[in-house]
C-alpha cells in the first residue's frame, strides 16, 4: 500500500459542512492525526487508528504523520475550518523541509470552509470587499507585532476576521485590541461577535463597535470588524464591493 498525507479541513463544526473530498478522504485513511477535539469528530470504524494530541505540539504532530505515510500509512491530518488558515497545513510543509523525499512524498490539503466563511455567510457579507484575518492569539508571535498589525489593518480600513481572541489565561490581550480598534476607528461600524458558528451552541451578536466589550469573546469566537463602509440591510451586514 503506498502511503499519502491528506491534510484535511473539517470546517467550522457541523458535518454538513465538510467537503464530498473531505469526506471521502476521511473514508480512506488508515490513521487520523491531530487536536484532540477535531479527531473525536472522526467515527470509529474497523482499521482506522486514531492519534489525538495537544494543540501545543503541531510540529510532532506533523512528523509522525509523514512517517506514517513513509511506512506506508494513509494519513489525513485534520484540522477545524480550512487546513491552511492557522493550521495544521504550515506545520506539515514545515517539518518536510530539508527532508529528502520532499518532491516525492504523495501529500495533498484538502480545504475547508472556514470558521471565519462561516460567520459571515450567517449574517449576510460583511466580507464583500478587501478584508484581512489576523489571530490575536500571542503564542507564537509577540503581542507588539499583533498590535502593529491591527492599527495598521484598521488605518488601511479593511473588514478584519479575528480568530482566537480571548482565552481564559490571557484575557487582557482582547481587550487591548479592542480598545485599540475603538480609538482608531472612531465611529459605530459594525461588530459582530460568531460563537461555535454551525453547532447548535451558536450564537452571534451584532453591535456598534463602541458598545463592544471584552467578555462578548472566547476562544470559540471569530469576530467580525466591518470597514467604514460597511452596513445594515435589514437584519443582514455587508460590505458594498465598490468603494467610494
């Protein structure tokens, strides 16, 4: 059996939002690798091994699929939402560089819809023009760089994604940024807060982001800054795709 690596996108959290490829992948592999919570979303089955681990260790996690493959495995590496947006995809190219068989191992990604899609599709298109997404998680960049990147972001006024803002062991940095965000923005754009988009815990609000605090956030929220441009419809937000 020749072995492959599939580095494969579950989407924001309901099965019917993962890919046909996706799922066909899934059918396939003899071995699921990745976070803990993303692999329990994988059905036992006969001849499927499961390797779930800590979400702090990505790059042994991508060696030990790429040997698994090299030994003949086939190996879908899973992550939530798209593999390739602060994801388990980096992590697999990473820890193949230098490696000999680089051009020759049989890897693929599999893309998924993306926590971040998701959110804007349920509230309308807040993402209708240029927009940038930027993790407020410190872990493994320094807050000065996330801080420069949000003041310049929101001078340049793009819509912007944030994905991990607020975890119960550094609660402060969310708050920065949205104090930041406050004072550079200056005006009563939308907000839009999406927790746990497509389960049945969701929960999205949407606000001035004047009236927007800290605690509205976890780690299981993307949040949504519209442009000057955007606006209300309705109960829908968008962003016009033409710029005045």
């Amino acid at each position: 059996m020749s072995g492959w690596v599939r580095i494969v996108g579950l989407g924001p959290g309901c099965d019917g939002l993962i890919t046909p490829e996706a799922q066909a992948t899934l059918a396939e592999a003899t071995d699921i690798v990745g976070y803990i919570p993303y692999v329990a979303r994988i059905p036992d089955r006969p001849g499927l091994t499961k390797h779930a681990s800590d979400n702090r260790v990505e790059l042994d996690r991508a060696r030990h699929a790429l040997d698994m493959a090299r030994a003949g495995a086939q190996v879908a590496v899973v992550s939530s939402g798209d593999p390739g947006v602060f994801a388990m995809a980096s992590a697999v190219f990473e820890a193949l560089e230098g490696a000999p068989d680089a051009d020759t191992l049989d890897i693929e990604v599999l893309p998924g819809i993306t926590a971040m899609l998701a959110a804007a599709a349920r509230i309308g298109a807040p993402l209708g023009h240029d927009f940038c997404c930027i993790n407020l998680s410190d872990n493994l960049k320094p807050w000065t760089l996330i801080e420069k990147r949000l003041r310049l972001a929101a001078e340049a006024d793009f819509a912007m994604a944030f994905y991990n803002p607020r975890s119960k062991s550094r609660p402060e940095g969310f708050a920065r940024a949205l104090s930041l965000l406050q004072q550079v923005c200056a005006d009563t754009r939308p907000i839009i807060f999406a927790r746990a988009v497509s389960t049945e815990e969701e929960e999205i609000k949407v606000l001035p982001l004047p009236d927007a605090t800290p605690e509205m956030a976890d780690m299981r929220t993307v949040v949504i800054l519209g442009s000057s441009t955007t606006r209300h419809v309705g109960r829908y937000v968008y962003t016009p795709r033409f710029a005045k």
